[in-house]
C-alpha cells in the first residue's frame, strides 16, 4: 500500500468517524426533543430479508434497509403472496440507529441519491408496491399480497412527498401503495404524506395503505396527511384512502388536509375521512375511531362542480360501518354543496352505519348550502367517558374489545391492545 493510498484511507476513515459522532449527537438530541427512542439495528445482512428460524416462508425485517428492499422487491414483481414479513423491532426513519449505515451512497437503484438517510429525509420513503401501465395501455399491478406483521412495533417518522403527473392511470400513496394481503399490529408515528397531483384519473392517499382489498387489523397512525389536487377526485383517509377491504381494531391519530385549488373542471368529489376516505362496496370497518381533525378546503368559493365529502369515520361510504367512533373536529373551508359529517359524510347505497357514535359540536360548515349527513348517535365528552358507554361499543361483539383507561386518549375509550 502506497502512503498516498494509506493517508487517502485514513482521511474517509476519519470523515465517517465524525459523521458517526454527528449522528449520535443527533439521535440523542431528537430522543431528548421528541421523546422517541429506538433499538441500534444489529442486521447483519442489510438489504437482504432473512428467513425466521423455524418458521417456513418468514421473513424478517432488521433495518431501514431491509425495509427499502421490501418496497424495491414488490415493485418489481415479488407479491410475497403466501409468505409473511415480521417486523423484528421498532424503526424511525430520523434516527441513525435504524440505520446499519445511514450513510452509504450505493442505493441508487432503490431510487435514492446521496447519503442514504438525506436522501430520505429530504425526499420520502418509496412506498411499497406500485401500478405501472405498459407501452399497449394495459395496467401492470405490482402488488403486495402477503402478511406483514408489525410484531406490535412501531414505524417512526414515514414521510412520503410526491408530485403526481401521470395521464389514464390511478395511483396509491402510502406506505403501501396497494393491498391485498394482510397487514397487523403495527405502528405509524408522526408520519408526514404531503402529495401534490395533477392526474387525470383518481388516486388514493393514506398513511398505511393507499387502496386496500386485504385485511388490516391491530394498526394505528398518527401526524398529517395533505393532499392537493387540482385536475381529479381523490380519496384521502388517516389509514386508508379507499377501503375495498376489512379493517378492525384500529385507530387514527392524524390530522388530514385535502385542497382542490382548480374552478373549471366537471364534477369532482374529494372523500376524506379519520380511518378512510371512501369505504367502497365490500369494505368493512369494525371497532375502529378517530381522533384526528380533518379539513377539506375547495379553493375557489364559488365553484359548484366540486365538493367536499367528510366524515369522522369515512369520508364517503358504500360499505358496513359497525361499533365505531369518532371526536375529531370535521372542517369545510369553502365550497358548496359539501357533504359533511361526523361519522360519514355520503351514504350511496351503504350496507349499514351500526353502533356508531360522535362528539357533539365537531362538525364545522362553511356555509348553509353545505348537507350534514347525520349519521350514529350524539354524545357529550363526559358521557363517551363513561362505563355505559364502553357497554354501549361492545355491545356488537362477541367479546369486548373496547377499554378505559383514565390515562390514555384523554380518557375516551380505547382497544384492548392498545
């Protein structure tokens, strides 16, 4: 080794020890601030999805970068269709510690420039699974169809940011894009999806899964979710932006924003909803609530061709609904002809609104020419904190799935797996 070669090798050496030393810096400064603190990975094998002793067909999920292969392996075919991934511990996409090298430069074919964890941090998490059209016009659907399991831990600090230019074709953005597997007992924190679009075919945003035909159960988000079109109807949900499929046990912390910003097109509906923007025909959701304040803004007060649909719950619902509540506020800014409500904002041919319940005073109009879809029962705070209460939400189960616990949710029920 030349002394040119060896003082090059110490200098990067010595570069990557004061970024490491940076780094630790602060991570310790984010767990002081914000509270979150997370495992050092120990993967061994980063990048590459180990397979669970003793369980045939499980794959484990170590590190970011096993994460960003996942979304990677979808993407390019790989439904895992019959397999599951296990989430072996709690991940945040802000702290170096999740990381097995925050700072390697060789992920361009996963779609990131640069230091790894900047490139995320500056510009989102690729999300898992996409619908890609080919050169004869047909859709290529690149699907995750397995079981992921959280394994109970919890997703920190997911932030998606995308402009959306696409012609003749629907799109997803979340975590997962599209479902049709089964995804369980997993967290999102503090989660960011910011989305601009221009297509001219719907798209569906959400924190976990942007249009779901699976199964979701054991699941929570929270942090923000905006969503800006200015061409074409979108469905904007905490969990779910359009729901074809079943969710149960699960809950929404994070606050929505969706803005039509365009005054010349034909009719346009934005569904927004806490745990789904629109519960399609065979969606079902049961024993889940809301916390989360959800807004609607149509930027120009006078167009009559585009309106708001939201609702605490679902934003539009085709689907059942059953053991169910929401004490988020529901705002409409602008706009007529909005839908509007506490649970629901548009029934269209539903399957039933069951069991449900909601905060008084939540629901705030922006004009009289705005409908306000009643749907469920009405409740003060004192009384959605009381014991006949709790009774009143596992009524419709077999055993009970609700609980109080005076610390947790400002006193309002909870899950018992929470």
């Amino acid at each position: 080794m030349t002394k040119a070669t060896e003082a090059k090798e110490k200098t990067e050496q010595a570069e990557k020890d004061e970024k490491s030393d940076l780094a630790e810096i602060e991570d310790l400064m984010n767990e002081s601030l914000n509270g979150i603190k997370v495992e050092k990975v120990t993967d061994q094998n980063p990048g590459v999805l180990e397979m669970e002793e003793n369980a045939e067909n499980t794959y484990l999920i170590n590190s970011i970068e096993d994460l960003i292969f996942l979304a990677y392996d979808v993407t390019n075919g790989n439904n895992y269709e019959g397999k599951t991934v296990k989430l072996e511990l709690s991940l945040d996409f802000n702290s170096s510690k999740s990381y097995v090298d925050p700072f390697r430069t060789d992920y361009e074919k996963y779609g990131y420039n640069g230091s790894l964890k900047e490139s995320i941090n500056e510009n989102g998490f690729i999300p898992i699974g996409k619908v890609e059209q080919d050169k004869y016009g047909g859709e290529k659907e690149n699907l995750f169809s397995g079981t992921f399991d959280g394994n109970y831990n919890v997703i920190y600090n997911l932030k998606i940011a995308e402009d959306i230019n696409i012609t003749n074709q629907y799109y997803g953005i979340a975590m997962f894009s599209y479902n049709y597997g089964d995804i369980k007992n997993l967290g999102l924190e503090d989660a960011s999806i910011t989305i601009n679009s221009n297509a001219d075919k719907y798209g569906s945003i959400a924190m976990l899964i942007g249009e779901n035909h699976g199964n979701i159960d054991n699941c929570y988000t929270t942090g923000i979710v905006i969503g800006n079109t200015s061409n074409y109807a979108i469905n904007i949900g905490g969990i779910v932006g359009s729901n074809a499929g079943g969710i149960k046990q699960s809950y929404n912390l994070a606050d929505i924003n969706a803005i039509y910003d365009k005054n010349d097109n034909p009719l346009i509906e934005i569904r927004i909803g806490g745990i789904v923007g629109v519960n399609e025909t065979n969606g079902q959701l049961i024993n889940v609530y809301n916390i989360g304040e959800i807004t609607g803004n149509i930027s120009y007060e006078e167009n009559i061709n585009t309106c708001n649909i939201i609702g605490g719950i679902s934003g539009k619902n085709l689907g059942s609904i059953k053991n169910a509540y929401s004490v988020g506020n529901i705002i409409s800014k602008k706009g007529i002809n909005n839908r509007i409500g506490s649970i629901v904002g548009l029934i269209f041919e539903s399957k039933g609104e069951e069991n449900c319940y909601y905060l008084e005073n939540t629901v705030q109009m922006s004009n009289e020419e705005n409908v306000l879809c009643i749907v469920g029962e009405e409740k003060t705070s004192e009384q959605m904190k009381e014991s006949k209460f709790l009774e009143e939400l596992n009524s419709g189960n077999e055993t009970n799935i609700w609980k109080i616990e005076t610390n947790m949710n400002n006193g309002y029920p909870v899950l018992y797996w929470q």
